[in-house]
C-alpha cells in the first residue's frame, strides 16, 4: 500500500525566539533534535519504514530528517533534496519577532499577513539582512520576495505531483520532512480543505502525520502516528 509520512521539523531556534523564520536557515535547538529522535523512534515502533525521502534545502527540515531515519534504523533510504519544500518565504517579516510585529502593526493586520489564503506579506527588499540570493543552494533559482499560503501552494503541489506521486504510484512508503506551511499546501490537497479552513490548520511540530493511498491512489483520511 503505497503511504506518506509528512514530518514537519523539530522546533528550531528561531521558534523558540517567536521570530518569522521563512527562507533564512535557522537550526534545530535541543528540543527539536529531541522531537526529530522521538518521530524516528515512533515509526520503528509502529513498524512503519520509509523507503524514499524527501526534504527541502533547509538546515532544520534536512536535520530532522537524518536524525529521524537514524532513529529509524533508515539513515540508508535515498533521498531527494528540492527547493519547492522550503517553508513558505514571509518576505520583509523575516527575521521579525511576532509579538513586537503585533505591537507595531495590529493583531489583526499581522494575523492576515500569518494566516490568511492569499495576502502575502510585506516585499522583501535587496539588500535585507535575511536576503538568500547570494546563497549558493539557490543558485539559478528566481527566489520568490515574499509568499501567501496560496503562492506557497503554486510551487509545492505541481513538485509534489511531478516527482512524487509517481513514487509513491510505485508502491514506496515516502517521507516528506518540510516545513508547517509547505505541509499544509500538502495537506490542504490531499484532504480537501477548503481556502477557509486551511488558514486555521497547525502543523505540530515532529508528530508524523500519515496518508495510506489506495490501488486508485485515492489518499484515505489522515492521521497522525502517535494515535494509531
């Protein structure tokens, strides 16, 4: 039965800090690696064993991805690294704290920016402390200023359907370590949950979410692992 196993990574630094994370690359803190071990361990446990992984170019999907298949006694499964699971790019947020952000603009204005469908935040402008042009995974790449959920969407799904559905397709039990927003653009599709309803979906942290697709790869209902 081909199955998918969405891990968004372990609690990174700048979590911790309640700072707009994004595209700059921020590592795992002690909790997170502990998060990264933990979901390894649970699918060993469970008897659920990846054979293919997925994960984006940044330092806290790729670590917990390792540690997780370390765990898993699966450090060995191939894996393909692409920039279309990055996190969603929160554009001149990036780097901001999001209480003072509240202070400065609004809760109600820095909810839109966080979680509405489809109003990005601020530009990014050249030259921003944060900025990743010059950063050699992105080489050849036309980084995006800023997202929405809806942008995010637009990059993630037609990568998902063009590279991984057809693994999946093969009978491979994948897994994807990305980001909350790149997961929710997945999730979004694979559980048909409207614009409304998708604004309001939080991705923990380290808890392997699972979809088990049938001979149609029709996707069943998801559910998380630790509940299984």
């Amino acid at each position: 039965m081909p199955t998918l196993i969405l891990v968004r990574h372990g609690q990174s630094q700048w979590n911790l800090e309640n700072r707009f994370t994004g595209w700059w690359d921020v590592d795992l803190t002690e909790k997170g690696i502990e998060e990264a071990i933990a979901a390894g361990e649970l699918l060993a446990e469970k008897g659920l064993t990846p054979t293919r992984a997925f994960t984006s170019l940044q330092t806290r999907a790729i670590k917990t991805l390792h540690l997780a298949m370390e765990a898993a006694g699966r450090l060995w499964v191939p894996e393909v690294k692409d920039w279309r699971l990055n996190e969603r790019h929160y554009g001149g947020l990036t780097g901001l704290n999001k209480q003072e952000t509240r202070d400065k603009h609004g809760d109600e204005q820095v909810h839109i920016w966080r979680r509405s469908y489809d109003t990005p935040p601020p530009v990014m402008e050249p030259g921003h402390d944060y900025d990743m042009r010059d950063d050699p995974r992105y080489a050849g790449i036309d980084i995006p200023d800023t997202e929405s959920l809806k942008l995010t969407i637009e990059r993630v799904l037609p990568y998902f359907q063009s590279d991984i559905m057809p693994v999946l397709a093969s009978g491979e039990t994948v897994i994807i370590s990305a980001h909350g927003n790149s997961l929710r653009a997945l999730v979004k599709h694979l559980s048909g949950i409207s614009d409304d309803e998708i604004t309001g979906l939080e991705i923990p942290t380290g808890q392997p979410i699972v979809y088990e697709f049938d001979d149609n790869m029709v996707p069943g209902e998801r559910y998380y692992l630790k509940d299984s």
